[in-house]
C-alpha cells in the first residue's frame, strides 16, 4: 500500500467509523505492523512530527493541588483558570512554537502588548475545535511550504480534528481511536515535562514573593504563556526524541522517556521544599512534583462532537457575545478578565535589570556566551529606546494661555 492510498483509506474509516469505545489489540497491531512503517518509509525522520492538546490550570499553586486533582473542567468556574496548549515536535527533536487556546477573545493584560509570548486563539470554553485546529494546520502548511518540506503530522482521532483538504506540504496521520496514551509521543513524556518545567517555575515565582513579604502572585494569562513558553524553550531534544522512541516511531527501538539532561521533576521537587522552608502551609505535606504536575491531567481540551442544536446555539453566542468579546478590557466585573494591564518596564528598571544580568554572567561557566547575548538586548533595546524619542518643539517649553 502506498502512502496516499493509506492516507485516503485513513481518511475514509475517520468519517465513516468515527470513535469507538475502547482499544482493541488489533489497533495497536494495525497501526505497528501496517500504518507505521509505511509513515517510516515513506518520510525522513526528521519530517515525522506529533501534535497533541493539553489543558494548564495555569494559576494553580502547591497548596490547590488536591482540591483541583481530577477536575474535568469541561465547564463552570474552574474552567476560568485554564486554557488549553498544543505541544508540537518532531521524531529528531525539533519543536514547533507553542499555542494557546484561551476563553477570552480579548484579556485585559493583552492591552498595548505588540508581540505575545505565543500565538493565542479564544474559545468560549478554552476547547479546541475543528474551525481552530483548521486554521492552525494550514498556518503550520504554510511554514513547510516556504522551507520547500514535506511532513507526516500525527494527531489523535476525535471531532475537534477533521480531515483537512488541500494541504500540500503537511500530511495529516490519525491516530485509531482511544490510542492516544499508547501510541502518541507527546503523551509518552514530553507534555510532562512541559508541565514540570512550568510548575517549576511557578513555584520559584511563589518563593521570590514570599521571601519579599509580598503577596502571592496571581498569574494572568499573559504571564502564564510567558512562562510556558519559556519552559517549552528548555524542554530538551533528547526527551522528544526518546518519546519518539518509546511510542515506536524510529528505526531503533529505545524504551525511554524524559532525558537525563531534562530532569525538572528533581528541580521542582527541590522548588517544593524551598517553599516549604519559606512557608509550609503553601505545600501540603503529601504534595510531590509528580501530584502537582498531573492535577490537570483529566482536563478537556477538545471539543466533542456536536449536533446541529450546537452548531445554531455557537452561531447566536457568536452574534450575541461579539461585541461583548471585543470589550473585554472595558469591563473589570468579568472574573476571568480582571487581570491586570502589564506596564512597561521603567528605564532605570531595565537597565538595573541588565546590570544583575551581567553580574549574574561573571559567575557562570557560559559566561561569554550570556555576556553576548545581554549585550545584543541592551543594543536593541537602547535603538527602540531612541526611536521612539520624539523631536520636541519650541513651544512645548511655553505655557499656553
């Protein structure tokens, strides 16, 4: 069987089939003996990639662990805290930029912000759904197209992820049904990762604050997809690689998942008792890196098939909550967008900023290498600084009356 006479194939049991109940070895078998090897032959390795969902109480802290464990948040006052992200990598370790799937269309900590931290898309319940995921696909198609490649993407089977027509550089593979903890190499380790480095971070955030008698912080969305950008920036190659591996997708069989080099489980187990040191009633005593990092694991992040009763009522929210959606930051009684408008940074903060910077450097074994890079942001952002310098005139100095 060739490549395109599996993928029409695919595509055919996708709508006719559609999702079944439970995981039949025969799936497994299929997809190991059949569709995989034919992926493996018919593609490089590195233009084999994975793209899964997965939902982020982004706000969560150590001492909210147990009460959000097993939280479908599906809907309700939770479902406010959270959005949902798309990790996406490829079988050599390549990694696609992050994206996030808010509820609102337009947070009030967006405002006179030119470059986000990562794309962002809203949903009224923070789901992916087929219009999103379309729009993405042929975002990323676009990519593939102008680096003159070609790539087979993986992504599990469910409603939110229909078939795509006309794409010409990406290549959509579905998942059987239900496999998607088995067979799918984000769930074999990377998503975790994700999720360690981002709690990780949370709770040094948590420390410095307490440790300055300030209050907790409560992270707006903003900051949220700062911080999981950044740790989706440190989420190691080799880790992708070896969650390729695990889930079978390579030419050498390697049972592994997070790399020794990306261990931030150990980091945020250190973080967790840092915290406690500084204020135990935040850390109950049984919280561990690995409850925290999977208290969000049963969250939705697709939305489900839908009936024509849904597809009217999405049409009279669109018409209803349009202009509301656009108002966002002009109306502070809505919980989920009360956050605050980030402002810039003084001058003399940024340039206290580069000075512990460079301090920082003169310690470090990479020293020349953070030397250089501190100094390419203080030139950048020394030539914006006299850009938007404003020519003053003569009478600006004289009182009119």
């Amino acid at each position: 069987m060739d490549v395109f006479t599996f993928f029409r194939h695919n595509i055919s049991l996708k709508i006719i089939g559609g999702e079944s109940k439970s995981v039949t070895p025969e799936m497994i078998s299929s997809w190991n003996e059949t569709t995989l090897p034919t992926i493996l032959s018919n593609y490089k390795l590195e233009d084999i990639f994975n793209a899964d969902e997965f939902g982020l109480f982004y706000q969560c802290l150590p001492d909210k662990t147990y009460h959000l464990k097993g939280e479908k948040c599906s809907g309700g006052k939770k479902s406010k805290d959270r959005f949902t992200g798309m990790a996406t990598g490829g079988a050599t370790g390549e990694k696609l930029p992050m994206f996030v799937i808010g509820k609102s269309k337009k947070p009030r900590c967006f405002k006179n912000i030119k470059h986000l931290p990562c794309e962002y898309k809203s949903q009224k319940k923070s789901w992916m759904n087929s219009e999103i995921f379309e729009e993405w696909v042929r975002k990323i198609d676009r990519k593939f197209r102008v680096d003159d490649r070609k790539i087979a993407l993986i992504i599990d089977n469910c409603p939110a992820h229909p078939v795509i027509p006309n794409l010409t550089n990406v290549q959509l593979v579905f998942l059987p049904p239900n496999t998607t903890s088995i067979l799918q190499p984000m769930d074999q380790g990377v998503i975790r990762s994700l999720k360690a480095h981002y709690r990780g971070r949370v709770v040094r955030l948590l420390c410095r604050a307490l440790e300055k008698k300030e209050p907790c912080p409560k992270i707006s969305i903003l900051q949220a997809m700062k911080i999981l950008a950044d740790s989706w920036e440190v989420v190691t190659k080799e880790t992708i690689i070896n969650c390729f591996r695990k889930a079978g997708i390579t030419p050498t069989v390697q049972q592994a998942a997070i790399a020794d080099s990306d261990d931030p489980f150990k980091d945020l187990e250190e973080s967790l008792n840092e915290l406690r040191q500084v204020d135990s009633s935040m850390v109950p005593d049984n919280a561990t890196a690995t409850t925290l990092v999977s208290l969000d694991d049963e969250v939705i992040t697709t939305a489900p098939e839908i009936s024509d009763n849904d597809v009217i009522e999405e049409i009279r929210d669109h018409q209803q909550q349009g202009d509301d959606e656009e108002s966002d930051d002009d109306d502070p009684s809505i919980e989920e967008i009360i956050d605050p408008v980030v402002e810039k940074p003084s001058r003399s903060a940024i340039e206290s900023a580069i000075d512990a910077l460079k301090d920082a450097a003169m310690f470090s074994d990479e020293g020349q290498q953070m030397k250089m890079l501190i100094s390419n942001f203080e030139r950048l952002y020394e030539k914006e600084r006299i850009k938007s310098l404003k020519q003053r005139d003569i009478t600006d100095f004289f009182e009119q009356v």
